[in-house]
C-alpha cells in the first residue's frame, strides 16, 4: 500500500425535485454591488413569484453576506465556491439585473449539466441588460447551451409562458427568423472593393494594440490568436502601466494645448470644485495626457487600431479613459505630434479605439474604418452599450448608450459635445464623458463575435432618430445622464428577436450620408468581412442583399 494522499471524492449532490437553483454574479467594484442590491433583490423576488405560480420553488445558491450588504458572487474564487454546493443536474437560473462580471461564473457554467436560463429585468436605471447580453455571449462562445428571458415587469404572457416552458422542457425556442445567412454577392463595384480591402488585410496584416486583455470578465470580448490572426489581424499586447507611464511624461502645455483646441471647437465642459462628486479641470488634463500617450505609444508599435481596458487598472490611478477613447475615434481631433515634435501622429485620421478593450469592437472598427474612407465617407465609428429601449409614436426606440467614447462627429460636431462627470459609484478618479445626443441619421450596426468555434458578423440597417426634448431627456435620466445617447431603429428587428439573437453587450455604429449609401457601404462590408474568412449573417431588413 502507498502513503499517497488521494483527494476525498466529494459526496453527490441530489437535486430536489421541481426546484432551481439562482446565482447572480455582480460586479468587481463593491461600491456597484452595494448601490445596485436593491434592484437585484426585486428582481429576484418577481422571478421567485413566477416559478412559485407554476409549481416550483426557487433556491438562492449563496447568501446574502451581512458584512457587505449584497448578495453577488464577486471574484471568480467566489464563483468556484458557489457552484461546488450546486447539484450538477439542476435546473439553473442566473439572474441580472446590474452589470456583471462573466468570469465569476464562468467556470461553474462550463461544467454544469443541467439547464441554465439566464434573466434580466428590461429596463433602463442598471445595466442588467448589458449584463445578461455579455454573459449570453460568453455562453455562446463556450458553446454551453442556455435559455434566456427578460422582461418589464414579470408579470406578462411572454415571460410566464417562458418560464414554463423551461422548467418542463429544459429550454426556450426564440424567433430569429429575421437571420439569415450572407447569400451570394452580386459583382458589383462595392462588393468589388470590400474583397480587394479584405484581400489587402489579410495580405499586409494589422495590429490592434490591447492594454490589459480581459476588461470587465467580458469572456465573449477576447479573441483567440487562432480565430483573430487568419483574418490578418493580430494583437499587440500592451500593459497600462506602460500607459500611464506614458502619461507622465507629457508636458502640461501639451494637455493645455488639447484642452484649447476642443474649446476653440465648442466643446463644454460642467465643471465644479469637489473632485469627489464634480469634474475638475485637473482630471480632465489627466484625460487628454492620456489621449496624447496612447497616440504615441500606437506610434510606436504601428498599431492600426487601440484599445485601453481601463476600469479595473487605471481606474485606481486616473480620471476614465472615455475623454482620450472619442477624441481618438474621431477624424477631426488635436493634433499631436511625436516625442521629438518632427512629426503629427496620425495626421487626418482616426485611431479607431476599441472601448473596454472589446476585440470583437477591434474587428469591426478596423474593417468600418477601411471601407468607410475607401468609399470617401468619415469612417468615425463607435460601440454602444445596448442599454435599454421603449416604443415611442408607434415603434420600438432603442437606447444605445456608451461611457462617453463616441467621436464627436455623431453628435453633429464637437460644438454639441459636452463633458460631465463620470459617476463616482464606476468612476471614483471621475473625468469627462463627450455627452450629447446623436444626430438623426441613416447608420450601419453590427457585431463580430465567436459563435460555433469561428468569428462570425451580424449586419443591420438602422436610423437613429430624433425624439422630442422630454423624451430624450426622460430617456437619459432612466439611465446615465452623464452618458452620450443615440435613439436607435432597428430596421426589420422587433425588440424581442434583437435579445434573443445578439451575441455580445455592445454593438457596432457606423453613419452613412443617406439609406442608399448606407446600403452599398453594409454591402462592402460584408464582401470585406467575408474575404477574411469571418462568417457573415445579415440581420433584420438590409435591402441591398
């Protein structure tokens, strides 16, 4: 016999009958858990009373700590914890109504086998759901199956119908007839030009500069080197230290000079004296050293596009990235010129950036980018948060929202631009968003992600559309005020199909001067996003294909 210490096999765990199991991940920054709690907990209550009308009991998988005043699972060690107590066959609930890291429970979801339904609560004061979006995605990338609802209030037909469905069958079937598969391209000269620029991408390759890889737990948001690099698109990857670094080595008069150019443009700024709750010009200088340090930190490694993750990093050090992340999305922008001062960064262009560190965003911003400016249109593009949305006058209005990195060409120019603080509940350094309303306008959105083991790209036609003051200002104060807003069309998606399709939290938005550009542009797209052996889907009513 050998003195070898086996590990104690663990006792199974039986899983009660008609019974689910609920986790609800949060976030990393307690400040966020703590404030959105109270919506949790409602939300919980309401999915509770559902699954009790139709005969099952629903059991919360870990407590509410006394310590903390939550009831989020809060790192990924949490996360292990948690699903080492739940029966491996049990139906499982993770519920959302705030932002949530996917990776605290990540793991727990790879290896459970019994059916898991994700829910969220549809509105607008938490992101819940950008949280369940993100946390979808990850599902999807993994290739674990799930089901996923949401609703208002928990109380309609669609829901309850929902709920039974799961728990008799183990999942939910949604309409997602309006997907379909890129057909044939016609020889036309758009689809001519995107397969000579993907034929140029993938021949010449191009780098994406990734300050910390792995932003916010967004699983769904990194690319594999395999999947990413056949495109012809590889990583740089970058430190934020090396950023702030950077950071410290530019000159006030440099900032000053920035701050100088966006106020000789228009831009304003909501400036108060308390740091702790109010924007201050000093944070705002830290933003526009940033701005000038990623420009040149990208001059150096030849980046083509950057992004800086941020939050969990920086966030410790300086004011938010958002203020450098537009400007750098937006062609019109401060010059900036090298270390030596021989030469402008970048000169005319954009440095498409890449919020959050979103790789699938790094995709489509390049690709956009290149068609954009090969069809002689401003290639300015950005994510958004898919934050929320109601009908109004008869259609259903989306609310994209991001943390203030749109270029300000959306807004109509940097004369409709406004900075606000960021809120000290996600931002406690504070600094400035470019807050405004988006213009009206004709618009392609779309989203790259990984979807069966490959990169894949789902192609809509929108508007964004112009809602009276009240109602925008109605819409900004049900969610970020602080935030830059843009009221979406979807064109041929009803709400519920654009939730049970899109695979990730964030989606792409690129203006074209009128519905028949926008047309031909999502046209060359596609070709180009095609010949880069990305799997294209066109999503919704897209005319020209």
């Amino acid at each position: 016999m050998s003195d070898y210490r086996f590990p104690a096999s663990p006792e199974p765990i039986a899983a009660p009958p008609r019974t689910a199991y609920l986790v609800a991940s949060g976030d990393l920054r307690e400040s966020a858990n703590v404030a959105g709690w109270p919506t949790q907990a409602a939300l919980e209550k309401a999915v509770g009373e559902v699954f009790d009308a139709v005969g099952w009991r629903v059991i919360r998988a870990h407590d509410v700590d006394p310590e903390t005043g939550h009831g989020f699972i809060s790192s990924q060690r949490m996360g292990l914890d948690v699903f080492a107590r739940i029966p491996p066959e049990a139906p499982l609930i993770v519920a959302e109504a705030v932002w949530q890291y996917s990776h605290h429970v990540l793991a727990g979801l790879r290896s459970h086998r019994g059916p898991i339904l994700t829910v969220a609560n549809f509105a607008g004061d938490w992101p819940g759901l950008v949280g369940l979006l993100g946390l979808n995605a990850g599902l999807t990338k993994m290739g674990v199956p799930y089901s996923t609802l949401w609703s208002v209030d928990f109380t309609d037909d669609w829901f309850v119908d929902g709920v039974r469905a799961w728990v008799g069958t183990g999942r939910i079937v949604h309409d997602t007839s309006h997907v379909r598969s890129l057909p044939t391209l016609p020889e036309t000269a758009e689809v001519a030009l995107g397969r000579a620029l993907g034929e140029e991408m993938t021949r010449s390759k191009a780098l994406i500069g990734v300050f910390d890889e792995g932003c916010m737990g967004m699983y769904n948001a990194i690319f594999d080197d395999e999947l990413l690099n056949p495109t012809g698109i590889y990583k740089e990857r970058l430190s934020q230290s090396a950023l702030y670094a950077e950071m410290l080595r530019v000159d006030d008069r440099e900032a000053d000079e920035v701050f100088a150019w966006l106020a000789e443009r228009g831009m304003r700024f909501r400036f108060g004296s308390d740091a702790a709750t109010e924007l201050t010009r000093d944070q705002v200088q830290w933003q526009l050293k940033m701005y000038i340090a990623a420009l040149r930190i990208a001059d150096d490694f030849g980046l083509d596009a950057v992004g800086i993750q941020y939050q969990q990093g920086l966030k410790d050090l300086v004011p938010a990235s958002d203020l450098a992340e537009g400007i750098l999305n937006s062609t019109d922008r401060p010059p900036v010129r090298s270390r030596d001062g021989a030469r402008e960064l970048y000169a005319g262009v954009a440095l498409p950036h890449f919020n959050e560190a979103d790789e699938g965003v790094a995709v489509d911003a390049l690709v956009t980018d290149r068609v954009w400016r090969a069809m002689g249109m401003v290639p300015d593009n950005t994510l958004h948060d898919v934050r929320w949305g109601e009908e109004f006058d008869g259609r259903f209005v989306w609310v994209y929202e991001i943390s203030g990195a749109v270029p300000a060409s959306h807004l109509g120019g940097w004369d409709h631009a406004e900075g606000w603080r960021q809120g000290p509940v996600f931002f406690p350094a504070g600094g400035a968003t470019i807050n405004g309303v988006s213009r009206p306008g004709e618009v392609v959105i779309s989203r790259v992600f990984i979807a069966d083991g490959v990169l894949q790209a789902d192609l809509m036609r929108g508007s964004v559309v112009s809602l009276p003051p009240e109602e925008t200002l109605r819409r900004k104060q049900a969610t970020n005020p602080e935030w830059p807003i843009a009221h979406v069309v979807l064109h041929g998606i009803t709400r519920d199909q654009f939730m049970a399709r899109h695979r990730a939290n964030h989606a792409q938005l690129v203006y074209a001067p009128d519905a028949e550009t926008a047309d031909r542009a999502l046209v060359a797209k596609a070709a180009m996003l095609d010949r880069m052996g990305i799997r294209v889907n066109l999503a919704g009513d897209v005319e020209a294909l």
